[in-house]
C-alpha cells in the first residue's frame, strides 16, 4: 500500500469534511523536548552557566577536583539516555503502539489455551479476527470524538455527548474492567510462582498455598507496586517494549513446544465437535463453555479502557494517526493470541480448562524459565497502566481531576487500589472467571456499546457525511456489543453457578 507524501493514511477519506480535523486545544499539546533539556522557566541557569558538583552556591570549581571524570560520567549516562529517547521517543508511533499492546497483552493471553477449548480451534481463530476488526473501528470512534470535541476522559466523552447518567456508568464500568484486569494479573503471577515451584527442590512451605500467596506479595511489593507510582502512562514505554519482546519469545517457546510435545499426538484426534472435557481436538466447541469464549477473547483485545490515556500522551495526537497506531497494535495481539490458544490447545488438548502456565515445567526447561520471567515483566507494566485507568474513573466519577490532585493524594488512591487488588487476586481461585465476566459486561459496554453510540451522538452522523464503511461499520460494532454483553454474561454466571 503506498502512502500520500504526508504519511498518513486516511482510513475514512469522507469525513475530511465533518470537523474532524479541528486545532488541538491546549490540553493536546505536549512538549517533545529531550528531557535532558534545559528549561528556563522551570528554575535552570543560563545558558553558558557553569555546573559542577553539588556545593555552596557560588563555590568555584577547582581542577583536578575529579570533575572530568563526572563530566565523562555524565555525558554517559545522557549518551545512552538520548540513544533510547530516540529509539522509541515519548509520544512517537513506538510508544504508542506498545503502550496500546501492553493494555491488550497480559494475564488474557494465558486463558487463550483454554478459551480455545470451550469454543473449539476454527473459533480460536475466528474470534480474535472479529475483534480485531471491530476494535480498530471501535478505537477509530473514540479518537475522532475526543479531537472533535477536545475531550479527555472516557467518562467526559460519555458526559458530552450521552448525559450524565452515562457518564456515572462509564466510569463504574472502567473502574470494574481496570480494577479485575489488575486481579487477573495478580493471579497469573501466583500461577507463574506455582509452575516454577511445583516440581522444584523449595521447601514444601513455598509450596504450599499460603508460601505461595507470601512469595506473590513479595513480587507485588517489590515489581507491581512501584510502577503505580508515577503519574503518566507513556513513563512505562521503556518497560511495555521489553514485556512486548519476552511476549513474542514466550510465544515462540509455546509454539516449540508444541510441535516436540503434544501436537504430534493431539493432531491425530481431532473431532468436528464437542465439549471441554471431551478427549482430543475439537474444530467447534458445544454447550454452555462455547458461548463464554468470546468473552475471554475480547478481554484478551481489550485496550479501549485506557486509549484515551495513550492518545492523549502522543506527541502529534490525529485520529488518523492514532487508528493507524492501533492497527499496528491490534495485529501485533492477534498474532500473539491466536498462535498461543492455537498451539497451546494442540499441546494439552482438553487438559488446559484455566491458565496455561501450570501445565509447563519451567525447572526443567530454562526456555520456559526465561519465558515466565519476561512474562512477570510484561504483567507489571500491564497493571500499572491499567491501575492509571481505575484511577482515572475513580476520580471522572466523583468530579476530581487526576492531573492536578496532589501527589501524596495519588499515592495513597494508588496504593490503596492496588492493595485491594491484591487481597482479591490472592483469593480469587480461577483466572478465567475473572476473564469471563470481565470480557463480556465490561468489555461488550465499553469496547463496542459506548464507542458506537460516541460516534452516532458525535453529530454529523449520516450515511452521506461518514460513507457506507463507517456507518455499516458502527452499527455492526453495536449490535455486535449488545449480544456479546447478554449471552456472555449470563454464560459466565451460569457457570459460576453450576461450578461447570
């Protein structure tokens, strides 16, 4: 495909005349200076001002003192600061792809597997490439109503533009989808320290359920915890690139293993139906578990709950810019997720009915060592940018402004979020239950309901204005929503209630 000579591709060339295109306001534009800068208005010397080792004001610097070497010292640390600042610049097309991926790709992507067989092996492909189409539609709509109408919040937009009764039920439903990713996360972590422990030589203690909930904590202190510290979402680009990476090698090593394991075997007893239970291969799933498998699906692709947190930190913010950005992320997860729930459904076949990660040894195989540690890596940057969204409901819903509440007072929402996210994740037994609700209410609202009905109150919403691709497209992604949020719900639930 080539591209005009601006670079940027316009997906939907018939609203270049619905006010789309508006000057950023005020609250858009960022300042993509280096950091290493100097700014004069934020208390630096001027320029040609001598700096040199912390002192008395006015001390004079003497030679020989060790000052050279301080110099070279940091002029170091600001080469190598600048090297990554340019490899993935704070608001540029990598920051905000891999913020985007990093919401999808997390704890979802261990349920996959076990999705794939409630709902069988053509779903687990024909699923994520609905979702994928739909969600970029779904992203599209957001952005081009917040440059429209220079918005800043998920729950802002559904006061604009649906009332304030919407805009209260936004923010619960951001609030609840952020808030049980982050339990997700806090499980799989706990399943991650269970399959690395289970076939070890630690001590039974460290084996048992509460060493295993004590070791969680520890990892929850030490790695969670302090990225809920800062402010901004794209301070976590660096650590969403690197769990992106050991996401692709830990695919890479699901698919190895695959192939020298369980699919030899597994691909031998495929059948055209059946249940979870059932043995072998199924191409459909029947009954009850098939319908909960779009919801563990869409949970999986789920990064509308905090698009307007990375719109918002890029650098140049366009609708345009912003949909082709999340294509790139969008297909990026669907590589991700179908090669796990195809390839880990082909290793274990109906065995895998939770998370993944239990049914590898990774004490015997470093591979899969490695894997899992790289995948602690990328649930950590996972829950602090999804803590950064609950936060942000939290505070829409009772009228606060997050950026300009004082920083003690983020602290403490902070940590006693993700305290309570703790406790919950430490008790909470099945990931998938937590997947299952989580996709299908908050997930169908939010992903589908909400952003078509953004886009058909936004105004200028006609088939003449928007072009039948977008307006086939919107409708689709409502109707789309709706039955997803019904049948997944009541599956989910049912199930709960039956323990099936």
């Amino acid at each position: 495909m080539l591209l005009p000579s601006n670079g940027t591709v316009n997906f939907y060339p018939s609203l270049s005349n619905t006010g789309l295109r508006q000057e950023h306001t005020s609250w858009m534009t960022f300042n993509t200076k280096s950091p290493l800068a100097a700014d004069p208005e934020e208390g630096s010397l001027p320029t040609g001002a001598v700096t040199g080792t912390p002192g008395a004001q006015g001390e004079e610097l003497k030679p020989g003192g060790g000052q050279h070497h301080g110099d070279a010292k940091e002029g170091g640390t600001r080469t190598l600061a600048s090297c990554i600042t340019t490899l993935i610049p704070p608001g540029g097309m990598v920051s905000t792809v891999f913020n985007l991926s990093s919401i999808c790709i997390g704890a979802g992507i261990l349920g996959l597997p076990a999705a794939a067989n409630s709902g069988g092996l053509i779903m687990a492909f024909i699923y994520p490439l609905i979702i994928v189409l739909v969600f970029v539609q779904s992203l599209y709509c957001i952005a081009a109503q917040v440059e429209k109408h220079s918005l800043k919040s998920y729950e802002g937009m559904a006061r604009v533009l649906l009332g304030p009764r919407a805009a209260y039920a936004a923010g619960m439903l951001r609030v609840l989808n952020s808030f049980g990713a982050c339990v997700a996360f806090v499980i799989s972590v706990a399943d991650i320290l269970v399959a690395i422990l289970q076939n070890s030589d630690a001590p039974d203690f460290l084996k048992s359920v509460t060493g295993n909930r004590l070791l969680t904590l520890g990892v929850w202190l030490c790695c969670m915890l302090p990225l809920v510290i800062p402010r901004q979402v794209d301070s976590l680009r660096y650590i969403s690139t690197v769990g992106i990476i050991f996401c692709f090698y830990l695919m890479g090593v699901i698919v190895v293993h695959s192939c020298t394991n369980g699919l030899p075997e597994n691909i031998k007893k495929i059948h055209l139906s059946g249940g979870p239970s059932d043995d072998g291969i199924h191409l459909f799933g029947t009954g009850n578990k098939a319908i909960e498998a779009p919801a563990v699906f869409t949970f999986a692709f789920l990064c509308q709950v905090a698009s307007i947190e990375v719109y918002s930190s890029m650098a140049q913010p366009s609708v345009t810019r912003f949909t082709l950005y999340s294509a790139y992320a969008m297909a990026m997860c669907f590589v991700l997720n179908v090669a796990t729930a195809f390839f880990g459904y082909l290793d274990f076949g109906s065995k895998v009915t939770g998370s993944v990660l239990p049914m590898y040894d990774p004490v015997s195989q470093p591979a899969i060592m490695i894997g899992y540690i790289g995948l602690v890596v990328k649930l950590c940057a996972s829950y602090a940018i999804l803590m950064f969204a609950c936060r942000n409901g939290i505070y829409n819903v009772i009228g606060r402004d997050p950026d300009t509440t004082a920083f003690w007072e983020h602290c403490a929402v902070m940590v006693v979020l993700s305290v309570i996210a703790l406790v919950c994740g430490l008790f909470i037994p099945n990931i998938n239950t937590v997947f299952g609700f989580v996709g299908a209410v908050c997930g169908g609202f939010l992903a589908f309901i909400f952003p078509a009905l953004f886009m058909m109150y936004g105004g200028g919403f006609t088939l003449q204005k928007v072009g039948p691709l977008c307006y086939t497209a919107t409708y689709a992604l409502l109707i789309s929503g709706v039955v997803l949020s019904v049948f997944g719900t009541v599956a989910t639930i049912y199930g709960v209630a039956t323990g099936n």
